[in-house]
C-alpha cells in the first residue's frame, strides 16, 4: 500500500469517530500501486453478471446519468477518518434498475483499471438497505465540486461510505453482479470481507 509522503495523525476526540479512528483533515492518498494513468476518451464502465441487461457507457453517457450531491464521512483501514466529504454521482441503485439485476445475485464484485477487485453484499449497496435510508452507494466522479483527482481515483470510483474506504473501489472499470461471495484483492490477502468500521472489522478474524 502507497501512503503519500507528510501524512501525519493528528488525534482528536469526536463522537462521529468510530472505535479506534482518528480525524483526518487532509486526504491521503492510499492504493495497491501506482496511480493507473486512464484517458476519458478511452473509459468505460461496463455491468453485467447476474443482470437482464448488460451495459456498458462511455464518459459522455455516464456523465448524463441521473446523480446525486452527497455528503458523508469517510473512514479508512488505516484508522483515519474523513468527515463531511463532498462528492457528486450516479446512485447504484439507479444502476441496477437499469440492467436489471437478477433476485438471484447476492453480491456486487467492483472491478477497476489496475486489476483491483472486492465484494460488497447488495443489500450494502441498494437503496433503503437494512437499517438505510435512500442511497447507499455511487459511482462517484465529482469530489469537493471538482472531477474527481486521478490519485484519489478519478475519473470515477466507487463510494460506499459506510463500509471502510478500500471498499470504495478506484478507477471503477466494471460492476459485476454475482451469486455467492468472491472476495477481493484485499480479502483474500487478510482484511475482513465485510469492514464495518463501527465493529473494527478490518482484519480477518475481528
């Protein structure tokens, strides 16, 4: 994992921090590798698995997409978290009315740019989960009013917010729609496979 260069914690009580985190003003920029280098003439998203239609957009047809203007805090493995982050797009559950995703599928696999993957039950990602009030997920392209900076994975990644961030997929390439688990790059290298910050799951047997 990439951890840019000055990142310092800086602890600071705050009832919104779940167990064992710390604020975080800044944005660290946190990945598996590189950052991927990906022309906007060249992307695309494609859905499909457990869907009645697969479908694939360019940039020009994602932007057009229904969005929506979200703020949410953010809460990273590596115990920072972010408050009251400001992002823009497309509603997952928009999505997956539009391909028409199968009863049978239990889970969403993210798949991005640099060959990154993880899992996400869908319950954690349709609208008015258990527990959940309107949207849960996005396909995110706007951050602080800006496109989305390449380093915090621009042109759009995944946002899941309420799970712990490396579930919030990079570079996002593909959403494949599947029936059973498949754990991810970090799954199957020692994370939890769910990472619900307010439990701590961050590693396999928390």
């Amino acid at each position: 994992m990439i951890i840019n260069e000055g990142f310092k914690p800086k602890r600071k009580a705050n009832e919104k921090l779940p167990p064992g985190q710390y604020e975080e003003t800044g944005f660290p920029v946190l990945s598996l590798g590189p950052t991927p280098k990906i022309d906007l003439g060249e992307w695309r998203l494609v859905v499909d698995g457990l869907v009645e239609k697969e479908l694939s957009w360019d940039w020009k047809e994602f932007a057009a997409l229904p969005a929506e203007d979200v703020t949410k805090d953010i809460h990273c493995v590596t115990k920072w978290s972010k408050f009251d982050t400001k992002w823009r797009g497309v509603p997952l559950d928009h999505i997956m009315d539009l391909a028409g995703v199968s009863p049978e599928a239990t889970h969403l696999i993210a798949h991005s740019y640099d060959g990154y993957s993880t899992n996400i039950p869908i319950e954690d990602i349709r609208a008015g989960g258990p527990g959940k009030a309107g949207s849960q997920a996005w396909v995110a392209y706007l951050y602080d009013g800006k496109p989305l900076e390449a380093e915090h994975g621009g042109p759009a990644r995944l946002l899941v917010p309420h799970l712990y961030f490396w579930k919030s997929a990079k570079w996002l390439k593909r959403l494949e729609f599947v029936k059973g688990d498949k754990p991810g790059f970090w799954e199957t290298r020692g994370y939890h496979n769910y990472g619900d910050p307010w439990k701590e799951q961050r590693y396999t047997n928390d």
